[in-house]
C-alpha cells in the first residue's frame, strides 16, 4: 500500500482516486489536543494543486493554508470520518475537466457537509495520460 506522505500525482490515477488520496491525507491535519498543528495532509493537497486554484496563489504556506482550514467550514476536510460520492463523475465534453460532489460526515459536528471538487487534465504534453489536479474545493454547509 501507498504511504499517503508518497501520494504524488501520476497519470494513472482517476479523479475519484485524487480527491479520495487527498482527503485521506488531510483528515490527519488540523489543531490537535496539545495545540500543536499539523499540515502534511495541506502539503500533499498543494501537490495535486492546479496552477489556476486559489491555493496556487500566494505563497503556497501550507501551516497558513492548515490554519485557515481549521478556522472555516474547510475544517470538515480534517474532521471528516466518512466519505460518499453522490453522484457520478461528470467529465467535460473533451475530457479534459471533470467534477465531483462528495459528502464528508464532519466527525465533530455530527453532520453531513456536501463539498464540490473540480479537476483538469494537467500535464498531457509531458506525458500522453496527463495528470489530473485540482482546479476547485468549495464547502457548502447544506449536506
């Protein structure tokens, strides 16, 4: 098996196994008991971290990025416990974009948050699969 710290993107991954290898690294982050903070979950999110994401912007400070999760509705990308994909896949017409809702059950709060991912086919010139990275998270309270 696949240590979550060596996730790193590839070509043979699906979008469902990006989105799923990322929220299985970052549920380990956030403040923990003893006030101490962990990030390496926001670092490997950084890795499959499209060059248009707002993520990309800035200086790429994953303890910045850690620290704002554990202070928004982001937090649920750390508290999460359980995981269900929806709906299907929606790829775009030429392949190259692809979304997807997920629910996570937030561990803390007891309640289902509903979050939207989209993705994009990165990379295809360097290699003929491509790699697909995160272009968009976003959190909406409603589950």
């Amino acid at each position: 098996s696949v240590r979550l710290d060596d996730f790193e993107p590839s070509s043979g991954q699906s979008p469902g196994e990006v989105i799923s290898g990322v929220l299985r690294a970052l549920r380990d982050d956030g403040v923990k008991e003893d006030g101490t903070l962990e990030y390496g979950g926001v670092e490997t999110l950084l890795k499959f971290t499209s060059s248009v994401s707002s993520l990309a912007s800035g200086e790429k400070n994953p303890v910045a990025i850690a620290q704002f999760f554990s202070n928004s509705e982001y937090s649920v990308l750390f508290d999460w416990d359980q995981i269900v994909f929806p709906t299907p896949l929606r790829p775009s017409m030429d392949g190259t974009k692809a979304y997807q809702t997920t629910k996570l059950r937030d561990s803390k709060k007891n309640e289902w948050i509903k979050v939207k991912w989209g993705l994009s086919l990165r990379d295809k010139d360097k290699d003929k699969d491509g790699k697909w990275l995160i272009d968009t998270v976003i959190v909406t309270m409603i589950g």
